[in-house]
C-alpha cells in the first residue's frame, strides 16, 4: 500500500502514507490533513511519494537534536574514530552545541539558528579553529541524519564561520638549534630531545617509542602508535591515526649514539629502583618504568634548557617544526621531508612550511645559473642586458 486518501467531511482529506516499521516491528506512517478539493490531497501525496522513492526524509524528524545525536554518535561516529577522537566530540557538543541547539526539534533545526550558534560561540571567546572543528562535527551529523532519510538538507550548508587565523609557527634557526642541543645532551632526556629535534615526530610519537621499534643495525625507527593522557589521570596507546603516520624514520649517527647511552643509563635507573620498576619496554620513561608525561616534560625541562641556552620559549611542537624547517633549509626534497613527518599529503608539507620555499628557490635558482654559466673552462659569451644594451637578432637562411 503506498497511501492512501481517506475523506473526512467536505473538502477534509486524511492522507496516509505507509514509511515501513520502527526498531519494535511497528508500523510507521505518515498522516496529513489536506483541505480543499480531492485533487489537492492527490497532489500532495504523489509529491511525497516521488521524495520518498528518491531516498527523500517525507516526514520532519520529530526527536529533539539531543536524542539524535546520541544516537549519532552511539552507532555512526563511534565506529569510525578513536576513543580520543570520540571524546573530544563529546565534549564540544555537550559544551557549545547541545545548549544551543539541544532542545530543538531535528527536523526544524534552520541555518540562521546553526549560525546563531556559531555567533555565541566566537562572541565567548573561542577561537576560530574550535568553531570550525564544531561545523566540521554537526555538519557530518547532518549528513548521516540525511543518509537515515531524517532530514532533506543539512542545516550546515553556507553557514559561514570566522576566518581562521594561523598560529605563527616557532622554528630554531641553525644556530639556535646548536646551542640547545649542547645544554639538552648534559640533561637526563638530552636523547629524547636530539630525536625530536632530528626527526620531526610528534610529542605523541616519541613518548610512545618502545625498545623493539629502535632498529640499531639499520639506523632506523618505526613509528606505529602513539601515547595520548586520559582525562582525569592515566594514558592511552593507540595505533597511529593514518596510514601516513605510520613510518619508518631514519636516525642521525649522534641520535644513535645518545640512544645507546640512554639505554645504559635506563639500565642503572632499573637497577636502582628494583621492585619499584614497573617495566613495560618504552624508550623514555619516568623513574618508575612509566611514560613521561607531556606536561612536565615541557614545563619542567624544555622550560629550564631553553632558559639556560638563552633561547626563546618554544613548545614541544616547535621542535617538530624545527626539524621540518632545518630540513628543508639544507635542501632535502619535499617528498622526504613529508614522509619523515607523516604528513597526508606533499601539498600540506608545502603549505605548513611554504615560509622555507623562497629561500629553497633561491638556491636552486643559482645552482640552475651556476650549470648554465659552466662553459667547461671556454670563455663565456657575452649576455646583452635587455634596456641597456640593443639587442641583435641573427637572421635565420631560409631554405
């Protein structure tokens, strides 16, 4: 049965449409009270019957915003993301979204009140990046309510957000970078520090390495989970987020060294602390056999290193930025560099380090001037410089 027009009184049509069975097997329609001529109500039903055969929503989702996004993120995100990833779309839309926007019906929910939403969030303060990532999460919500035939458009589309301001990137120069490797190699996590600062990973990265990833024979490393801190206390491993992330990075000679003689002092610490030492194979630890936790790394030791060399303060991400601009600096090719930093794409490596590519040209441009100016020891021929000099055209023997 796919509807039906039942008469009410004049001119007073009830049409049904038959929309399948809920979880529960019960069946579901769609009621509608038409007023006018027959030929009124037939006309609305074949309308919604031509959306409902095209995969339309024929009926506005009636559960609030909030009971849809339980279930949204229950059965839809869940699946598909990282436990991290996952909470951090909790705590946005039970933050900035839910408040706003919670109560409303799902189907009646309209740009103007997205964008309403949007406004109250920048005039709090928030930055234009958190503003973004939340359409990012409430558009793909949208989205999949679209695919389960809940709503016909998503509320998201042309609703415009602050420009997003990037955050200008810290990078030690050459120089720099010397004198804080001569402070950090005296200090008990001078390896950590020459391996971030060599090999561009991520803090996520390196505080996740473990013995059996360290390839001592090839130099090499391998970098296949990360180490991320649980709110309220603890740590989570996980697998890298994208098959780019996960890599092997070669090692410098002086980061292999400092590596072997980390390990040796790991090896006292061990013995010291014996029954305390909790063992669980990671390459930095803290005095117990536990993973360094990111917070006092940077606070309690980056802070005193770079005091102590006179150095601006700088994150630890800044020292993956440092890698990437040193690199590129000392003219290793694009493609390398992208590989050795696990990014996506070359394309994002050029516009995160497009700062370095005036200075990358440059070069290039006199070593392409210093190949064609070689004549191989003959005298080369003088060059008429164009507005100073005429310049003659040899003519051409026709044949």
């Amino acid at each position: 049965m796919a509807g039906q027009i039942i008469c009410r009184g004049k001119n007073v049509w009830l049409v049904r449409i038959y929309l399948g069975r809920d979880e529960s097997g019960k069946r579901i329609y769609l009621n509608k009270t038409i007023h006018g001529p027959r030929k009124a109500a037939q006309a609305w039903l074949n309308q919604r019957l031509t959306e409902r055969d095209a995969g339309v929503a024929v009926k506005p989702a009636q559960q609030t915003l909030n009971e849809y996004l339980d279930r949204w993120l229950e059965t839809a995100a869940k699946p598909k993301v990282l436990p991290k990833t996952l909470l951090g779309y909790r705590n946005l839309l039970d933050c900035h979204i839910r408040p706003a926007l919670g109560a409303r019906p799902l189907g009646k929910i309209s740009p103007l009140e997205v964008q309403q939403a949007f406004q109250t969030m920048q005039e709090k303060g928030l930055s234009a990046r958190t503003i973004e990532y939340a359409r990012m999460i409430l558009k793909q919500a949208f989205r999949q309510a679209i695919q389960w035939r809940l709503l016909t458009f998503n509320p998201c589309d042309g609703v415009p957000i602050p420009r997003r301001e990037r955050r200008e990137m810290q990078a030690l120069s050459p120089e720099q970078a010397r004198r804080f490797l001569a402070v950090a190699r005296g200090t008990r996590h001078g390896a950590l520090f020459e391996l971030a600062l060599t090999t561009g990973l991520r803090p996520s990265e390196y505080l996740a390495l473990k013995w059996e990833d360290i390839d001592f024979e090839r130099g090499t490393l391998s970098v296949v989970r990360s180490l991320d801190a649980e709110p309220g206390g603890g740590y989570r491993l996980e697998e890298t987020k994208t098959r780019n992330s996960r890599r092997v990075v070669k090692l410098l000679p002086g980061v292999l060294s400092a590596l072997v003689e980390h390990r040796q002092a790991q090896q006292r610490q061990r013995e010291e602390a014996g029954e305390r030492w909790k063992e669980q194979g990671f390459v930095f630890t803290n005095e117990l056999g536990g993973p360094l936790e990111r917070h006092n790394l940077a606070h309690r030791h980056l802070r005193k290193i770079l005091e102590e060399a006179g150095l601006p303060q700088i994150r630890l991400y800044d020292l993956r930025h440092t890698a990437a601009t040193l690199a590129l600096s000392a003219g290793v090719p694009v493609k390398v560099v992208s590989e050795m930093l696990g990014h996506s794409s070359v394309a994002l490596t050029l516009d995160v380090y497009s700062h370095v590519l005036p200075h990358m040209q440059e070069d290039a441009a006199r070593r392409m001037a210093a190949l064609l100016e070689d004549s191989g020891g003959e005298e080369a021929p003088k060059r008429h410089t164009i507005g100073t000099q005429p310049v003659k055209i040899p003519k051409r023997n026709v044949m």
